[in-house]
C-alpha cells in the first residue's frame, strides 16, 4: 500500500534504514547549568533523592524524587523563556503545538571554526555558503549548529573564564535572518545555551533568545551526537514535558536518521 | 616533658578497630554550670551573692551562710596542688582503656578543694597549677590542671588530648573550598600539623580563585563536594569518611532577599538546601563513621566543626533569610552533638558575626576576617570548646542575649 507511510517508517525502523540517534545528555548532577551573577536568581542543578531502594522506605521498589530547573541538562526553550516572546499565544511548553514537536533538520558543521576559536560566530555567509551545498533552508526546519563542544566536559565545557563564557554560538544578524529569511522553526546548539558565551555583549544582547522567542520559535541545547546527523534529511522529535506556564524542560530529544543506501 | 605525639603507623587491616567508650556522665542539673562554662572555655565556679564565697561541688545553698543565691560566677584560675594519684587499675570502662591516669586534689585559689584531671607536666604535690574546666569525652565538665608555664610538646599530653580535638597528625575535611574561610582555614590547619587536609569543591566546571593557593599548601587535597547533592556527599564519604577525623562545615550561602519579595522563596529554598540539609547530608554521610571511629587510636575522629553566623540566634532582618537558614543549622547541630556523643565525637558550633567578605560588603565594622575566624576554630578545637563567638558582634549578641533576648530581637529590626 503506497500511502501507508507508517507502515513504511515501522518496516524502516525494524530494518535499520532508519536510525534513532540520541541526541541528549544523561541527566546528571555533574552537567554544568548555566550560571548568572550571584545576586541573581539561579537555575537549581539537576538533583536526585533517593525515596527508596528495596530498603525500608519501600521494601519491593527503588524510586527518587528529582529536582532541577527547566534550564537542565539537554534543554528545549519555549517562547515565553525571553521577554520578547511574553505575549505570543501558545508560547508556553504546555501549549507547545504537538505538530512542532517533529521537524527536519539542518546540521552546519562548525566544529573545526569552534576548535580553532571559543568565541567562533556563525554568519549569515556561514550559511549561505551551507546552502550553496545543500540547498536552502527548508521552512519550519530546525537549524542545528555542530561545534562538537558536546565532546568537552567540565570546566572545558563550560569554559568560564573571568569575563564569563567562551562557547560558540550564532551572531545577531543571522539569527535575525534565519527567522525572518528562512523561518526556522528553531535554532540548536551543543554548548550551555542557544547564544554564544559573550552574547551578553552583542546587540541586541542574547540574539538568538531575542529573535527566536520573539518570533515564536524554539531552542535546543546541550545537544550531542550532531557529529552522527547527516547535513540535511535528519528529523527531529523534540517534545518537552508538559509543564504548566513552563519556559522549557529537559527532554529527550531524537533524530531519525535515513541510512544513505550504498548499493 | 611530654613525648611529642608521633605520627601514628598505618593501621594493621587484620586487627578490630576499638570502639568508643565515654567516661561517667551522671552530673545534676546545677553541674551544668560547669558544662556552660567549659563549653565557652571559661573558669567558673558557684559564687554566694551573700557572703561572696566560692564553693564546689554545685550546690543548692552555700555551705557557709546557706544562702540560696548560688551563681556560677568566673573565678580565679589558679590553684596549688595538695596530693596526687597515678591510677594504674580501675573498673571503669572508659578509663581503662587509658590506664595509667592521673588525677589530684587541688587546693584551689578561690578556696575550694576539688578533684583534678592532671596534665603529665605537673609538678608533684605544693606546685602550683593553672585550672581549666573542661569537656570530656561525654562531653560534661571536668577539672583539668596544668602546669603554670609552657612546656614543649604539652598539647600531646594523652590525657590532654582526650579533653580536645588538637589536628596535630589528624586528617581534616574542611566542605566548601569556594568560602573565604577555606584559605585561611587550610593554612591554620597545616600550621597545627594535620596530617592531611580534604577541602571539597562543588562544580569543579566552576573557576575559583583560591584553588591555586589551597593546592599549593602541602597535604592539601581537593576532593569533589557538592553538599547540595546527596549523591556527591556519599560518594565523597565512601572514599574518605573513615580517613576524616575532624570535619569543618564552612558551608554558607549568603544572598539578601527581603521577606515580601517575589523571589524570596527561592533564596530561601537555596540557602536551605546548601547550609540545612547540606548539614543533614553531610551528617548522614559522615557521622556514623565518625562516630564509630571515636576510639581509633592516638588519632581517631574527634570532632565535627559547624561554622555559624551569630544571627542564628536572634534574626537579622538585614540578613533574614541567612539569619533563618543558620537557625535552623544550629539545631541541627545539637542534634548532630547527641547522636555523635556516643563516639565521643565534639560538635563544635562557631558563631560569627557578619564576615569581610563580598557579601557584607554593605555591613558596616566591625566584621571578622576570615583568618580571624580560622584562628578562632583552630583554637576552639585545641582547647575542646563547643561554643565560640567570634569577632564584636558576635560576642556582644552573645552577652545581651544572655542578658534579654528580646532587646537584641526588638534592636536588630530598628
């Protein structure tokens, strides 16, 4: 049945000519969160308690309370996260609309940029020059930036130095562009948040939370494994929990990955 | 002379560690006069409002005017001894482990005679000595003598050692490394002679400043530590926990936040949960290897050290969530000292004023220098203490808390 696309994807699923990848981190106590001044309100880490183990607080069953903020860990930003994104309708985890929830993928490699400069900035050229490779930028895709940052770990993940973050991220005007001239449905990265290290500094500051949220689309970050998507073809499955008024949530985020066919 | 304390071997794995066992603890609720004043590390003894003599044992009236007006009053510290006794044998449980003891009556200079504690380096009967009160392994007041001047070594006195927590030779785990008091607190200990020094640090990803200079400091070893974390805490203890003799909780979360404000509760919240149940966490961790480990040798576990701010003891407003959040520490300290008693285990609670550091930055002088206060743990803990103010504010809230605790409330919120 030519129309059973399911069917399809079930029989490409058990075949392998699809691939899950995974693209998330294990949820730890040890993975960095972001960090603001002191006096500032903070983002709670990633914690787990223990309610029992087959041990006197249950005998039979091992269960933990958790806590961490929405910010953890792999994280999806919702519209409502940014003061530009406060009054759009639907901007809030728990009325994500499910559709948005499944979406291609465009995957940039800048890993060898990142290697050489912290501070790397994707441009505008940066991907115009993808395009002329790939094509262009598919409406209500996710626009994927690989740094491979995702290898680092620590305090080399992090990478604080005394005048704050140095990771790679996108600069002001291509954000604003990818909104605006190719309607991304969202924009992520690999490093602790959807902007660069510095973007405190950049005008406007924190572009890619600016034009994003305000535009009503999406985050992804603390990525890993963009090293195994291909450039373009990937989808991705992205649903953060259901939060009530919820500004993000950790999530497990997936990429269905076609195998290339090599006869 | 007393033999300097060697630096003892590495524990044979085939034999049993011995257990702790505490000395007599029956005293009457006057007696714990003498548990108030060693705790501060005072010399106090009951004084007749009368006819102004000093007596002991506590009494209910004055043997000589029997008056009913019995205080606990300082009292001179000197005293001369009138005969000694070495025990070689005992039935005591306790003491035998510790055999041979020494002990004499004193003729104390405020008059009474009283039975004494002696330090090996007093001289035989007609010396004069000076008198401390001090704490036992039960934690209850004794007589301890010791000679008038210096002796090299005395602090290695075996039976002076028993009434302390001396970090000579004595690994110690000081919590938070990103505290101002850590530094300070490292150097001290070093200067003491700890044996090894285990400062935990949270969020290694996090740069700070002091890790140069704490790794720089011989037998200084950062160990991970979030006590935010109940993970982090175990598996720290399940490393090190039977290695920690003397534990030092700097941990501190200090961030204004007014009563009314929106975001209150979570500073609250996070103050609790690093200062609060970071302390539960560190003592579910840690105190029951602690405490088995009381009678370890001439360096077993001894002490568990919280560092406190004065205002929990009466709140300031300025400081309200701080203020709550110590309160709360301090009873859980004091729970903390009763189930580590067994083990013979001192909780020592440090009580500060506001600290020179950034985030009193606002607070007028005086404040306490973060070395000042390691100086003052690290004395604490040579003279066995269980309470100690430090700095102005400190020991003035103190002594007007003693005097009327709702002054000190009613002028901390003008």
């Amino acid at each position: 049945m030519s129309d059973d696309i399911l069917g399809k994807f079930a029989g490409a699923l058990a075949s392998g000519a699809v691939r899950v990848v995974d693209l998330t981190h294990t949820l730890s106590p040890d993975f960095p969160v972001i960090v603001m001044p002191p006096e500032l309100g903070q983002s709670a880490p990633f914690r787990m308690e223990r309610i029992s183990r087959y041990d006197g607080g249950g005998p039979a069953w091992y269960w933990n309370n958790l806590s961490f903020g929405e910010h953890t860990g792999t994280h999806f930003d919702a519209p409502i996260h940014w003061y530009t994104g406060r009054d759009l309708p639907l901007n809030s985890v728990d009325t994500l609309p499910p559709a948005d929830m499944i979406a291609p993928a465009c995957v940039i490699d800048c890993s060898q940029q990142a290697n050489e400069d912290a501070d790397f900035l994707l441009t505008v050229s940066d991907v115009v020059k993808w395009e002329e490779e790939h094509g262009r930028i598919l409406p209500r895709s996710w626009v994927l930036l690989r740094t491979d940052w995702s290898r680092k770990s620590g305090a080399a993940y992090a990478n604080l130095l005394a005048d704050g973050a140095h990771t790679p991220g996108p600069d002001a005007d291509v954000m604003r562009w990818l909104v605006a001239e190719r309607d991304i449905i969202g924009f992520g990265t690999e490093t602790i948040g959807t902007d660069a290290g510095q973007a405190g500094h950049f005008s406007p500051p924190y572009p890619a939370h600016h034009y994003l949220h305000g535009a009503g689309r999406y985050g992804l970050q603390c990525l890993t494994n963009l090293d195994h998507l291909p450039p373009k073809g990937a989808m991705i499955v992205a649903a953060p929990l259901k939060i009530q008024n919820g500004s993000g949530s950790p999530l497990r985020v997936l990429a269905l990955v076609q195998e290339r066919s090599t006869g | 002379m007393t033999e300097p304390l060697a630096r003892p071997k590495r524990k044979n794995p085939l034999a049993r560690t011995t257990q702790p066992l505490l000395p007599p603890q029956a005293r009457s609720r006057k007696a714990h006069g003498f548990t108030l004043a060693a705790a501060t590390g005072r010399f106090m003894l009951q004084c007749c409002g009368e006819c102004g003599r000093y007596t002991y044992p506590a009494r209910e009236a004055c043997p000589n005017c029997l008056s009913s007006d019995l205080t606990f009053q300082d009292a001179p510290t000197g005293g001369a001894l009138l005969s000694e006794t070495r025990i070689e044998v005992t039935s005591d449980p306790y003491f035998r482990e510790h055999m041979p003891w020494r002990t004499g009556m004193v003729q104390l200079d405020c008059g009474p005679v009283a039975v004494v504690h002696l330090h090996g380096d007093c001289g035989g009967p007609g010396s004069r000595l000076k008198l401390s009160l001090q704490l036992d392994r039960a934690g209850q007041a004794v007589f301890f003598a010791k000679p008038v001047s210096e002796v090299p070594h005395m602090e290695d006195d075996p039976q002076w050692r028993e009434m302390t927590a001396d970090p000579k030779h004595r690994r110690i785990l000081i919590t938070d490394g990103r505290g101002p008091l850590a530094l300070p607190l490292a150097q001290a200990l070093k200067k003491a002679g700890a044996a090894r020094i285990f400062v935990g640090v949270a969020d290694r990803w996090k740069p700070f400043d002091q890790q140069a200079p704490l790794e720089a400091i011989e037998g200084v070893e950062l160990v991970d530590l979030d006590l935010t974390s109940e993970r982090s805490v175990q598996d720290l203890a399940m490393d090190i926990g039977a290695k920690v003799e003397i534990l030092i909780n700097t941990a501190d979360h200090v961030r204004p936040a007014h009563l009314f404000d929106a975001g209150a509760a979570n500073a609250a919240r996070e103050a609790m949960d690093h200062t609060v149940m970071g302390l539960m966490r560190l003592a579910q961790a840690f105190g029951p290897v602690m405490r088995s480990r009381g009678a370890d040798g001439a360096t077993g576990a001894v002490a568990w050290v919280n560092v406190l701010s004065v205002h929990g003891l009466s709140n300031a407003p300025q400081f309200g969530v701080h203020s709550a959040t110590h309160a709360a520490c301090l009873s859980l300290s004091q729970w903390l000292r009763t189930e580590l008693r067994p083990g013979g285990i001192r909780v020592l609670n440090a009580f500060a004023g506001p600290l020179d550091t950034e985030w009193f930055q606002m607070v007028p002088p005086p404040k306490v220098a973060p070395k000042a206060l390691a100086d003052a743990v690290l004395d604490g803990l040579k003279r066995g203490l269980e309470d100690i103010y430090v700095g102005d504010v400190a020991k003035d809230i103190e002594a007007r808390l003693f005097d009327n605790p709702k002054a000190v409330e009613r002028e901390a919120g003008q």
